[in-house]
C-alpha cells in the first residue's frame, strides 16, 4: 500500500523555539494532507487540512499562527510549532490522500513525538 | 457535528476468545465508517470501511463489523483473535456531505494473552 513518512519520528526542543515536522507521500501524489494531534490516550484529533498549493483549513480552536502549515508540493507537507511550549508536547500525525484514488484512501504517517522542556 | 464513541478503553483476551468492540456514533446525516489499528510502534492502518449496501462488512485479518443504522454502531468483531492482533483500534467516522473529515474514536487497546 501507499507510504506515508514523517521526519523526525520524535524531537525535544526547549520552550519557546520552532520545531518543523515533514510529511511525505513517498509513492502517490497527495493531494490532500492531514494534520492530527494525540494526546496520550486520547482520540486523534484533527488539527487541519491542506490541499496542495492553498492555504490550510483549521479546525476550530486551533491557532494557526502557532502550527503553520505548508502543502508546497504534492508530496510534501510541513508542520511547523512555532513558540513551543510544555503544552505543545504531544503526538503529532500526518494523514494523505491521494489523487485520483478513492475518498477513503486516506493512509497515516507513523507519527512524531513533540516533547518542549 | 459527528462524536464517535468507543466505549471499551481496554480490553484483555486470551488467544481464541471471540472479540467485539464496541463504537457508536453521533450524527444525523450520511456517513462513512472505518476501523482502523495501529499495530505497538507502527501507523495506523485500514482494517475494514463502510459506504453503504451490505451492513455487515469483512476486512483483513478476519475482522468485521456491523453497521446498525437504527442504533448509530458499528461494532468490530472477530471470532478468534490471536496474540498478534495486540493493537489499538480505533473507530472513525466521515460525513459525507464534507466528505473530507474523519472524526475518530477515542480507541481500544486489545491486549491478547497467550
């Protein structure tokens, strides 16, 4: 099946600085991506979503000057936690679908794991 | 707009013991319903959806699920499960008049015992 790959898989960062997480469709042109946010045994929750070459659509109560996202390419998306904070840890997982396919052909990067000290 | 609900947090079986988890659901409207697992350290992965037709669907590995409309579930179920199925499972739910959003489940970790 399709990959989806994320980079770093985890980071540590102190508060206050940026962290950017890449999302890659690594086999089909994504365009659509997904951004999810899970908290430990939590539900994943969506954050926002991105077509390719538009700007993101976020989810209400997220603060889009605080995770910007990039959707440059068809193949790849960016996170980008600006200011980070305790708060902010979290596991963050990007989501693809891809053109052409069906509307369920939606397939999961394995996740990064945020921790601000 | 749509909650999804798994009511199971945690569930612990022996091999060959017979599993059904729960998921219900919250909305008027048309929807798409998936189940997914997310295997200890690996992505989440598609294990069986539902668009419409038969309400009694079959995925891999053996799963199925039942979409009862009357009752807003769609339970997974498998009738033997092994100590590989040791996962999370997590239920989502997609409208179909945005057809573009899944809202998910809080999940259920199946934890099965040799």
């Amino acid at each position: 099946g399709a990959v989806v790959s994320q980079h770093p898989s985890w980071v540590i960062c102190k508060s206050g600085t940026s962290v950017k997480i890449e999302c890659r469709s690594l086999d089909f042109q994504a365009t659509t991506m997904f951004w999810y946010r899970q908290f430990p045994k939590q539900s994943l929750m969506l954050m926002a979503t991105s077509n390719e070459g538009s700007k993101a659509t976020y989810e209400q109560g997220v603060e889009k000057d605080k995770f910007l996202i990039n959707h440059a390419s068809l193949t790849l998306s960016t996170l980008t936690v600006t200011s980070a904070h305790p708060e902010d840890s979290s596991f963050y997982i990007c989501s693809a679908r891809g053109a052409g396919g069906g509307m369920d052909t939606q397939y999961f990067g394995p996740g990064t794991r945020l921790t601000v000290l | 707009a749509q909650s999804v609900s798994q009511h199971n947090h945690h569930v612990i079986l022996s091999e060959a013991a017979s599993l059904e988890l729960g998921c219900n659901y919250s909305y008027g409207g048309t929807v798409n319903l998936f189940w997914y697992v997310q295997y200890p350290g690996q992505h989440l992965q598609l294990l069986l959806k539902y668009f419409s037709g038969d309400p009694l669907v079959k995925g891999i590995k053996g799963f199925e699920a039942e979409f009862i409309k009357s009752k807003f579930s769609f339970n997974l179920r498998k009738p033997s499960v092994q100590w590989s199925d040791t996962a999370e499972y997590f239920c989502a739910v997609r409208d179909t008049g945005t057809a573009s959003k899944l809202t998910f489940g809080t999940g259920t970790r199946l934890q099965v015992t040799l």
